[in-house]
C-alpha cells in the first residue's frame, strides 16, 4: 500500500458548545506526496484555514474544538499524538505561514529573539541565511528591528524565513500574498517556487486568488459550506470546472444570484444551515432535490472528484 506523506479521511472539525455543537467542516479526505503542492480555494469562510490548523491540532486557545476522522502523517496518526510529540512535529515538520503576518509576529519581540525561538539549535549566521534566501539583503539589520518597523512584505519574508529554518518537509501558506501588492507578490510567489524546486518539500496553499493557484498548485480542493465540492489536477480543474460553485468561480459561468456570488450566510456553517446543498441558493442548476438532499463526492474520472447531483 502506498504512503503518502500526509493522509486525510473523514476529518470533521466541530466547535464545542453547551447547547450544540457548531460543524466546521466535514468529511474532509485528500493525500499529499512528498514535494507536492496543493491548493485550497475557496470564498471566506469555507473552512480552509482551520482545515490547514487541524493537520497539527494547532487551534485558538479561546475556543474548544472537537475532531475526528484520521490524520496521518510519514505513517503516524496526529490525533493520537501527545502535546509534546505535536510541539516537535511542529518544529521540526510542518511550518506556517500565517495570513496577517505582522500580527502573528510577537511586538515586543526583536525579529532576532523570534528567530532564536524558531529554531533554538541553529546559530545567527543560520538567521541571516535563512532572511537572505526569503529575498531579504541585509539580514542583520532587520534582526534588530522590531516587527511594527517592517513593511508587509518584509513581514511576510521574515515569516516565512522563520518557516524555512526548520529545513521542514510540508510547508503551509495562508493566503501568502493577500497583503501586499501586485509586484511583491510575483516576487514571494516565484520565491516560493524556488525553495520548493531546491528543498522538494511539500506545500499546502491557502487561497481565493486563481492566479496563485495556477503559480503554485499540482492540485487543487475547492471549499465551500466546509465540504470539497471538487478536487482535481489544477490545470485541468480551473480550464473545465464541473461543479456549479467552481464554474461561477472561475468565471467561465456569471453569477445569476441577485446579491451575487460571494454573498454571506453567515451561520449556515457545512451541515448547520438548511437541509441540503449548500450552494443551492446560488446555484443556476439548483433542482428540487438540492433543497433537501447533501450530494456525496463522485468519482468524475481523470483524477477529478465533484460533489454535486447535477454537475454533467
């Protein structure tokens, strides 16, 4: 049997609460190779970063998650994994790349002092070499700087320099360039080719902007209502969508809602909203059935998965 480096089924995350619980996402399943690159795409709110947040239980101390499903990593299930094993895996394994960079940053912290927390065995000159690989020139004198002393986009190189200094084998990026501008972002788009070319890890893109995904992805998962309601090669999925959600986002569909396509439900989270499809109030191919039925993942051929009854 084939391992993969990281193994995902059934993965349902759900907010815990005295009344009821609130479900994030549901039956989440994919796999990941070594030196792969895949895509998550999706509007706000569709689940994608607490997906990424659940391969290592990295969760908001504010809130009280619940998880199942199975998560396995280099053949190890995370779920079983004590706090002090996923502390390491961490590490050592899988790195972020948060959204917001400068506010994932300490502020009372110099970016030296944060570097040393990064990886505790490696030296200065490790720091330095790691800021110049993400594209900054003089490392040393940003290691004295504190974070609000950085633009955007060298907080977003520091991050991922701090990423990078584990040497790790899957890397997670969340929306790693919504926060700078057009030109920056070919720069850290192309830097991040590079580094995944020369190390061959594997990365998980978290994104909505389709020119990212063409740039970085092997393959693509669209998210909506916390469900993938289709997977497939990337080239291939953003040229010939199948399901309704994919085609209006990739604009080879208009939108036909009146309030238009990104419009909010907000509360109606995966299977706590009405009964049945989700995207069935925005759907120009929504059937009775759809209103009171969820549709499974079916096997559309070629690689491709869609969820939905009416996607031919």
């Amino acid at each position: 049997m084939e391992q993969y480096l990281l193994e995902v089924q059934g993965l349902t995350l759900s907010l815990s609460s005295p009344q009821k619980p609130t479900k994030i996402f549901e039956d989440i399943s994919f796999h990941l190779d070594a030196g792969q690159a895949l895509i998550l795409l999706g509007e706000s709110g569709s689940g994608k970063t607490l997906l990424t947040r659940s391969l290592t239980r990295l969760f908001p101390a504010v809130h009280s998650f619940r998880i199942s499903g199975e998560i396995m990593y280099r053949g190890r299930q995370v779920l079983e994994l004590t706090e002090e094993e996923l502390r390491i895996l961490r590490q050592r394994e899988i790195r972020y790349i948060f959204q917001e960079p400068i506010r994932a940053l300490n502020p009372t912290s110099r970016i030296g002092e944060q570097m040393s927390l990064a990886a505790e065995e490696k030296e200065q000159t490790a720091w330095e070499e790691a800021l110049r690989c993400a594209g900054i020139p003089d490392p040393a004198s940003v290691l004295r700087l504190f974070p609000h002393q950085l633009s955007m986009g060298m907080a977003q190189r520091v991050m991922l320099s701090m990423a990078l200094l584990a040497n790790p084998s899957l890397l997670i990026a969340d929306e790693p360039t919504s926060s700078v501008d057009r030109a920056l972002r070919r720069q850290i788009l192309k830097l991040l080719q590079d580094i995944q070319k020369s190390s061959g890890m594997a990365m998980i893109v978290v994104t909505h902007d389709l020119d990212v995904a063409r740039a970085m992805g092997d393959r693509v998962l669209v998210m909506l209502g916390g469900r993938i309601v289709e997977a497939g090669q990337v080239e291939e999925l953003l040229r010939a969508p199948l399901h309704p959600y994919a085609r209006q986002l990739t604009g080879a569909e208009p939108a036909t809602s009146p309030v238009g396509l990104f419009a909010s439900r907000t509360g109606d989270i995966a299977a706590d909203g009405p009964p049945g499809c989700f995207f069935a109030p925005r759907c120009p191919k929504v059937r009775e059935l759809c209103w009171t039925s969820v549709p499974e993942s079916v096997n559309a051929g070629n690689g491709r998965e869609v969820r939905c009854f009416f996607w031919k």
